[in-house]
C-alpha cells in the first residue's frame, strides 16, 4: 500500500507531499483512521485502498471523514477506484459517519471524474491552497452525504 501511495507522491496529482513514504509510515497513518477499504485483483494483491481519518478534532465534526483514494499505476482506468470507494461509503456509515470531504488537484482529472460518478458534489475551489515544487496549486474541494444526512436518509441509487 505504501508502494501505491508512492506513486500518488511520484505522478504530482495526488498529494502535497514530496518524499515517499516508507511501509512504516503508512501504517502509522492508517492508525487513526476512521475507515480502511481495499480492492485487489484476481491474485490477491492490493491495487487500490480508499481511507477516510478524521476531518477535525472537534466533537461536532465526529461524523465527517477526510478521504483519500489511490490505485496502483496498472489498476487506473479498471473500475477499481469505484470499487474501493462505495465500499468506503458503507464502511463510514457503519462507523457513524455522515459526510466524507476531500481536497483534489484541477488537474487530477481521474479523481474528479470518480468523484462525479460516485455522486460527490464540488463546493468550491481552494486558490493557491499550497505550494508543490515552488507552484502554488488550487485544490477543488468536494463532499459527499451519507446515510441520514442525505436528503431522504438513503443512499442514492447506483
């Protein structure tokens, strides 16, 4: 998973971040998630995981999650981002979540597409959010709505 990640970092339309991140390191951050949901191929490796952690530290932010999703280099465009991501939809209703938010680059594209099809909706754009390489990068922000908090208190049909 941390070989995934690092391809996020690599490719400069994932993350902020710079330097890849050890095995370690990644299972450190995925301690204090909220969620962890995983798709594999047809051997049974990983080549996908969707994560949600905590989006504040406030009580009355229990219930919204900050998610990330990244897929293997061989696995894009396959269908196994969708996958991993409903799958994390039912995984943070089960724990009680309600909304799930996100910062995604203009230019990652694939992402923004997922988020389209899995019925994300954008509510605004983060100029100049952070510099990465010495540029300054806008992020679009998006949320989605869970179990009781959408309109009806169901999810949407697929």
């Amino acid at each position: 998973m941390a070989a995934i990640y690092n391809e996020g970092i690599a490719d400069r339309i994932a993350t902020f971040e710079t330097e890849p991140r050890a095995a370690a390191e990644i299972a450190e951050w995925f301690e204090t998630a909220k969620a962890i949901v995983t798709v594999t191929d047809g051997s049974g490796q990983v080549v996908g995981y969707a994560v949600a952690h905590p989006y504040a530290d406030r009580c009355c932010y229990a219930g919204i999650g900050e998610y990330s999703v990244y897929v293997h280099r061989a696995a894009r465009g396959t269908g196994a981002g969708k996958i991993v991501l409903e799958a994390l939809f039912t995984a943070c209703e089960e724990r009680g979540l309600w909304k799930l938010v996100s910062r995604i680059f203009p230019e990652n594209v694939a992402s923004l597409a997922l988020c389209r099809a899995t019925g994300f909706n954008i509510v605004g754009t983060y100029k100049r959010h952070a510099k990465l390489d010495g540029e300054w990068r806008d992020c679009v922000i998006v949320e989605k709505l869970l179990g009781e908090a959408t309109e009806d208190g169901l999810r949407p049909p697929e």
